[in-house]
C-alpha cells in the first residue's frame, strides 16, 4: 500500500501546475507589451533619474509658490467632490433602473415584465458605455468642446464616475437582504420608499465606503486629467515639469501624497460610523 511522505504537501503539485501555466500564460503578454524592465538599470537612465530625483530635494517652499499651490490643491478637491457628486445624482436612479431587487412585477408574479426587463438592459448598457470610457479620455474630448478649466474635469469625473457608481451599486444592493424592501413594495411603498427605508439600511456601511473609495480615486483622477487641461495640481505638475521644476514636482507629490491620506482616514471613519 502506497504511502505519501510524512510531510508531503498534497497540493503541491496543483499549486506548481498553476505557477506553470501562469508563466506560459504571462509570457507572451510581456512580449505583447514590450516590457523590458532592464532599460532602468541602464547607465544612461539611472544617470537621468539621479539627476531628476535629486533636483527634488529641498521642496519648494516660497511664500508665493505654497500660495498657488493651495489654490490648485483647493481646485483639485473642488473638481474630484463636485464630479462625484454630479455622478452621484445620476448614478442612484440609474442604479433603481438597473437592480432586479426593486422590480414590483418580479415580486407579483414571479416573472418581470417585458418593458421592465427592457428598461433595465438598456440601463445596464448606458452604464457600460459610461465606465467604459476612462475619464482622461472624456476630459480630452471635453477640453475641445468647452475649453481648458475645470468643468472639463468635472464633467469628466462624472461621466465616467456615474456608470462604475451606478454598477456596483446595483451589485450591493443586489446582495443585500431584500426582506425588508420586498415587505414594503408587497404592501403599496413606491420603489423609491423601498429603497430608502427597506434596501439602504442594510447596505449603507458598503455603499459610503465604496463612495469614499471612488472620492479617493477622484481626486487622482482629477490630477492626471489636470495633464491634459482640466485645470488643478496637474495642470501645474505639467507646466512644473516642462520647466524641469523638481523642487515644484516635490512639493506638489507631497501634497497629493496627503490629500490620499487624508481621503483613506475619512473613508475609515464613516466605515466606522455606519458599520
């Protein structure tokens, strides 16, 4: 009678096979990808990036430097909370239109209407069409459209912003505990009553953090579309460093480096909160 080792790992040959086939799999990505992670240890780069990182050190710090810096971290916040929430009232009733969860026909009869599962496809797709474009894309297009600032930035975030909201807040509502909603639709409450009172509650801790997440990632977002105009500490990271400004590119990396803590505090208290 066969015996495995006393300390064999019987998925040992389950996890190399994985590995392998990872690797075979990750290989010709690489190559599609042209990633050649070597040219950082050339002598000219590494010649390049001592040079640019060391311009870094000191940080900027001038009276009027720090000025406009808290005007373009001030914008930069403006620009990521007003596209969140101008994506915020779009997403919450594209989010009833797309969730199964408050369909009154699915409840009554068991089967959604037509009409009703229509609406929601198309409402599915309009939400796949909105995060499908990434927000860099949309602000390019929309500094064409109305001109260098931030309302290209604003609208950029909320566009792209309002289809992922929209997604995973259906997802949430979803799989949370429908009992509750269910209850008050059987009993004559509006889908919006429902929501609010039946759905919500149980899935309020999930959906603010998420919210705070998605602020966190505007507020990123916000700064890379600044590169192309939208106004912000990117728009004057981009001028900063086209004058090879490191001590500026400093400064303002701190900053940012900041405003990203400070969101992720915020988003661990108000899970706290409403935990």
């Amino acid at each position: 009678m066969l015996t495995q080792p006393p300390h064999s790992d019987p998925a040992l040959r389950g996890r190399i096979t994985a590995a392998v086939l990872l690797c075979v799999l990750l290989w010709p990505l690489l190559l599609a990808s042209e990633f050649k992670p070597w040219q950082l240890f050339d002598t000219q780069s590494l010649a390049a990036t001592a040079h640019f990182v060391g311009s870094f050190f000191p940080p900027a710090h001038s009276a009027d430097f720090l000025w406009l810096l808290l005007r373009a971290t001030w914008q930069t916040i403006a620009i990521a909370t007003a596209g969140l929430s101008l994506a915020l009232l779009a997403a919450i009733p594209l989010t009833l239109l797309a969730s199964d969860a408050l369909s009154i026909s699915l409840l009554e009869s068991g089967r959604m209407r037509f009409s009703a599962r229509l609406l929601r496809q198309l409402t599915r797709w309009l939400l796949i069409v909105l995060r499908s474009v990434p927000e860099l894309v949309w602000a390019l297009l929309l500094v064409r459209i109305v001109g260098l600032g931030a309302t290209a930035g604003v609208l950029a975030i909320a566009l792209t912003y309002s289809g992922m909201l929209g997604k995973v807040y259906a997802e949430i509502l979803a799989t949370a505990d429908a009992h509750a909603a269910q209850s008050l639709l059987k009993n004559g409450a509006s889908r919006l009553v429902a929501f609010v009172y039946g759905t919500l509650p149980n899935a309020a801790a999930e959906l603010i953090s998420y919210t705070a997440f998605r602020w966190e990632c505007a507020l990123r977002g916000s700064v890379v579309m600044g590169f192309v105009g939208a106004g912000g500490i990117g728009q004057s990271m981009d001028e900063a460093m086209k004058m090879l400004a490191g001590d500026e590119v400093s400064s303002m990396l701190l900053v940012l480096i900041g405003l990203v803590a400070g969101a992720d505090k915020l988003s661990s208290e108000l899970r706290k909160r409403f935990s």
